[in-house]
C-alpha cells in the first residue's frame, strides 16, 4: 500500500505543478487574466487541496479500519473531481 501511496503522492505534486505552470500562463506581464481563467485556476487549488487533505487523512488512519475504508473512498472522490478538473479545457 506503501507504493501506491507515494505513486499518489508523485502525482500529486505533478499535478501541482501543472496548476501552477497555468496560473503562471495567466499571469504574464502587461496581460490581465480574463476573470473566468483565474476562477478555473482558483477552483483547480482547491480541488488540489481537497486532495492532498484527503489523502493526508488516508494516511492517518490505521489500516483495515472502517474510517479508512471510508477515507479511501473520499481521497478516490477527491482524485476523480481533479483529474476531471484538469482534463477539461478553460472556460
């Protein structure tokens, strides 16, 4: 379970990446952001936040407990609603 953790982890931090390379793209000098770009990326950090929240809890929890059962099916929500998030196109 170790590994797949740590593969989460590293995906994670890609991801973080990702956001940031794009709010970077949004921020150039002498160009204002249209509104609903920074609004994408701004949703895009939270989702990333839920994420890394949900699985710092996983984590947390003892193993073969049912809260981790529970947690495990929330980070997986959570990791569903980024990667959904991340694969659409800006509005």
């Amino acid at each position: 379970m170790e590994e797949s953790v740590e593969k989460l982890e590293t995906q994670l931090t890609l991801w973080s990446l990702k956001i940031d390379n794009l709010a970077a793209k949004h921020q150039k000098a002498g160009t204002p952001a249209r509104f609903d770009a920074v609004m994408h990326v701004d949703e895009l950090k939270a989702l990333l936040a839920i994420a890394q929240s949900a699985l710092l809890e996983f984590k947390a929890a003892a193993a073969g407990t049912s809260r981790r059962a529970r947690l495990k099916a929330a980070m997986k929500r959570a990791w569903n609603d980024l990667d959904a998030a991340l694969a659409n196109p800006m509005p």
